[in-house]
C-alpha cells in the first residue's frame, strides 16, 4: 500500500509541474501572438505607405 501511495504522490507532483510547465507556454504564445499581429499590422500599415522595399528579380543590393 505504501508503494501506491508513493506512485501517486509522484503522479501528482509530476501533474503539477506540467500544468505550471503548460500555464508558462500558454502565457507566451498569447504574448508572441500579440507581438505577431503588431508586427503584422505595422508591415501592412508601411505597405500601404509604400514605404516598404521592393527586391526586383537579380537586382542587386545597394550594398554591392
């Protein structure tokens, strides 16, 4: 009897470390989803500028 209890203490310490371990990643795929949509609409906002550089064919860069 002992054993099992010592397997689920186990189980269930192990269970918390992975929800801790899941809680963290899901904190940040919602900060790098933000981060991603800002990005996004930053390179939409300098497209319609027209600001954003256009790569022609085998034009070379201005730093040849």
């Amino acid at each position: 009897m002992d054993h099992i209890e010592e397997k689920i203490a186990h189980l269930e310490r192990t269970v918390d470390d992975l929800s801790t371990i899941v809680a963290t990643q899901q904190s940040e795929i919602d900060r790098l989803t933000r981060h991603v949509a800002m990005l996004m609409r930053r390179e939409a906002e300098r497209d319609a500028d027209g600001t954003g550089g256009v790569v022609v064919g085998d034009e070379r860069p201005p730093h040849y």
